[in-house]
C-alpha cells in the first residue's frame, strides 16, 4: 500500500490490503485477476460479491504449506488447566 494511502486508509481498507496481499503470494488469486475484479467493483458498487466471477469456484481452497497440526487432546478427555493469575 501506498504510505500516503495508508495514512488515509482505514482499518478495514488496511486489512483489506493485506489479506489480498496474502491471497497473491499463496497463489489464491493473481494480481491480474485482483485488479479485474477491482475495477469491476469500482465501475459497479451495487453488483453482488459473485458478478465478478467467470467459472465456477473451486471445490476448496488451495493446501497450505505447513498444514495443520493435529490435537493433542483427544475429544471426552480431561486436561487440567493452570491459573492464568499471577500469584
């Protein structure tokens, strides 16, 4: 973003940035298609969220690198927990 942008934006255009910048590096949507979709919007403020799209959706979202990490903690097991007070 822009620093005199940002210096205007607000919270939600800020977070906004960000999460498409993170959708670009994943590799969830190109800079091309963002600036489509962008322009798009801008010229239609009243089109639904899905006008934009050509095609279907995928069926889910790409895998991410690292994936999940199972819990430790198997369901109807207890877990003593520790105060979180400080003594």
């Amino acid at each position: 973003m822009n620093p005199s942008h940002y210096l205007r934006a607000t919270y939600y255009e800020k977070w906004l940035d960000g999460i498409a910048r993170i959708f670009v590096e994943k590799g969830v949507v190109s800079e091309e298609d963002l600036r489509a979709r962008t322009a798009f919007f801008s010229e239609r403020p009243d089109a639904p969220a899905t006008a934009a799209l050509a095609g279907h959706l995928p069926a889910r979202a790409p895998p991410m690198s690292g994936g999940c990490r199972t819990p430790s903690v198997r369901p109807g097991r207890r877990r003593a927990l520790r105060s979180a007070r400080p003594s």
